[in-house]
C-alpha cells in the first residue's frame, strides 16, 4: 500500500492552511484601513456642521 495519497493530502492541506495564515490579515487590515477613513469622514462632515 502506498502512502503517497496521504502525503499529498496533507502537504496541499499544510500549504493552505499557511496560505490563509498569510492572507488572512492582509484582508483584515484592508477592512480597518476602511473602516478607519469612514470613521474619520464622519467626524470631518461633523466638524464641518457645527459652527
């Protein structure tokens, strides 16, 4: 029996899982950074509203 199938399975499995690891934060930080700037839209058009 040949336990190539196994190997495979788990090296393409170790290399997903170290991919997501990868990009998963940069996904993240893309989301904040967004967050952020709408964030700091608001309180401009806040500021800008208040005499």
């Amino acid at each position: 029996m040949s336990h190539t199938p196994f190997i495979w399975a788990a090296y393409s499995i170790g290399t997903v899982v170290l991919l997501w690891c990868a990009l998963a934060p940069l996904s993240r930080k893309k989301s904040a950074i967004r967050d952020i700037r709408r964030i700091i839209q608001t309180e401009e058009r806040s500021n800008d509203s208040n005499p």
